[in-house]
C-alpha cells in the first residue's frame, strides 16, 4: 500500500483555486483510488484553516466555499498523525538541516522520513532545500506555468 504525507497548501489547493489546483486535485483522486494511505502531521488542518482565513480575507474565496471545503477536508480520508518525542527530535533536526528556524515543515519532513512515504508540496523552495538536504523523496507539485 502507498503511502504518502501531503503539505498542507495542497490540501488548500483543493478549496481555493491555485495555479496547481487541478494537479493536486488529479493526484489526491489517484492516491483515493489506490487506497493510499495519505497521512499529515496533527497542524496540518490548522495550517489549512489558517490559510482558508487568509484567502477568505483576500476575497479569494466566500465564506461558503469555506463551509464546503471544510466539508470536504474531512470527507479526503487524511490520516492525522499525533506528535511523539521522537517525532519532534527529528524534526528539529531537519530544521536545523534547512537552516529554518521554526519547525512546522520539518514536521512533514520527519513524518514522512519515518514512514517511508513521499513527501508532496506546493513550496518550490521548501522541496528544493529539503532535497538539497538529501531528503530525495520530497516530491515537487508544480503547475503547468512553473514547469
């Protein structure tokens, strides 16, 4: 069984519409269709909510397009993963290895390190240190107009 860790501006990516909203939504509906397991550290839906407020104040989305794509968030069958020393340690770690200061995206780094699983973001330059740092399964969702 595949298993993969998502960031969190893919599962915005299916509620506001982004350059690379049609790519993320083709890819959660293949890793559905394959049983995939599809995990994300626990701040992945507040850093989606979060971001549904950003885009809602930037009259980017109504406020129904919130209430359904809350619906929706919970309807994707995401796997939220609960934090664990070991978890944090590692994450730490690959913050220090990206030089980043605060740890929120080492989070999916070191969940997916643990997992065996590709990582898939929409941050070209978060995939792009992650894999200078030699995390070689962090996986680029890049829109037609970036390639």
């Amino acid at each position: 069984m595949e298993t993969v860790v998502l960031d969190a501006n893919i599962g915005v990516a299916l509620i506001v519409k982004l350059p690379y909203s049609t790519l993320a939504e083709e890819l959660v509906e293949r890793w559905q269709t394959a049983d995939a397991r599809i995990l994300v550290p626990m701040l992945w839906h507040y850093e989606v909510v979060s971001a549904l407020r950003k885009a809602l104040a930037a009259n980017l989305i109504s406020n129904e397009d919130v209430a359904i794509g809350l619906n929706a968030l919970f309807q994707l069958g995401v796997q939220p993963i609960e934090p664990s020393l070991e978890l944090h340690r590692t994450a730490l770690t690959w913050a220090a290895r990206l030089k980043q200061i605060v740890v929120y995206d080492a989070h999916y780094l070191a969940l997916s390190e643990r997992e065996g699983a590709e990582f898939w973001t929409a941050d070209q330059q978060l995939a792009r240190r992650a894999l200078d740092a030699g995390a070689s399964w962090v996986r680029w969702l890049q829109s037609d107009s970036e390639k």
